[in-house]
C-alpha cells in the first residue's frame, strides 16, 4: 500500500479518535486530543450505580430552563442523549443532524437531549450556539455521576448514545464523522420503528 493511500485510509480513524478535550465533569479547552483509543460505537448497558453514587444521581440532568430531569421521564421514548461542548468542531457539525433527526422522528416517539459538558466558561455560549444552528431539540446540564456513568475517562466528545423504548442502551457513538452519521440516523430509525 503507497503512503499516499494509507494516509486516505487512516485520515477518518484519526479524526474520529481526536477529542475536544478531557476531563472527569467537565471538557477542557486547552488539553490537547488523544489518539491512543479508538472510538468505541457500542457499550453494554451501563452499571445501575455508580461507585458512591445511586442510580438516580447517575441519570439526571437539569434543563436550560432549570427543570430537573431523570431518564426514567422519558420511559416509552427512544432517547438520544449527546454529549457536547460548543467549542468542539464535530459537536457543532453533529448538531443541525440532530435537530433534524428531532424533527423527522419526533413523531414517532424519538427525544433528543443535548447535555454541555463544556464546563462554566461554555454556558454563556449556548445561546449563540443555539441561534446560529437554529438548535430546537432539549438542552441542558448532566450531573457529574452521569457524566462519570456514560463518559467514564473518556473526555472525547460528541459522545452520543441511543436509548431504546425501554431505557436501555442501544448504542454508543465516540466522535462524529460521515460514517457515523450514517450509522446514528439507522440506529435511531431502527429503534423508533421497533414496538420494544
């Protein structure tokens, strides 16, 4: 194989496995990308507790409007939760996919979530975020044992995971690229059209 064609092949794997930034609650702006892990696409569903935590701290979030969620309010929903930060390229490329993908599947029963992981310096930049993307799904803040829970040491984002009708993990998606928006709108279509 040329050099030339093994960097073709090898460009989207590095792209993919770049992050934004890492850190246990929150995504830095300075910390530079790791390469040493690949994307994972697909996890077990995940512990019902975390260590020192309990299951419903592990699975709640506040809205921008301050309401407090869980999970288990969207019981009977195929969830999309995603994991972002609007200085990180791939998030601010994934996120009219997603609204889209709102749009298109809400009607059948599909709740897309956005949850910042930015950190404070990030907050005051939402509403521009939203603006400029004409964002409509939810939005909010996770607590930091779901983002333990889901993220664990892996600061890479956009991480977004599919939920099915029933709470469970479907898939998990590290990094955002054309294979993985392919591969993200039939895992959702799959799930919404499934009776589970």
């Amino acid at each position: 194989m040329s050099r030339k064609a093994a960097a073709v092949c090898l460009a989207p794997v590095l792209l993919l496995a770049m992050s934004c930034g890492r850190a246990p609650t929150e995504v830095s702006r300075t910390e530079t990308p790791r390469g040493e892990n690949l994307p994972r696409t697909s996890l077990p569903m995940p512990p019902i507790t975390t260590p020192g935590g309990n299951a419903a701290a592990a699975q709640s979030f506040t809205l921008m409007d301050e309401r407090r969620a869980n999970l288990s309010d969207y019981l009977g929903q195929v969830v999309v939760l995603d994991f972002w930060a609007t200085f990180c390229a791939p998030c601010v490329e994934e996120a009219p996919h997603l609204d889209e993908l709102q749009t298109r599947f809400g009607p059948q029963g599909l709740k897309v979530i956005g949850l910042n992981v930015g950190g404070e310096d990030d907050r005051p930049e939402i509403p521009k975020f939203v603006e400029r993307l004409k964002i409509k799904y939810a939005l909010g803040f996770p607590d930091p044992e779901m983002v333990n829970l889901y993220m664990g040491s892996d600061g890479s984002i956009p991480q977004t995971i599919v939920f099915d009708r029933r709470g469970r993990v479907v898939k998990h998606f590290t990094g955002y690229d054309p294979n993985v928006r392919q591969e993200l709108e039939s895992t959702i279509e799959k799930a919404v059209m499934s009776e589970e």
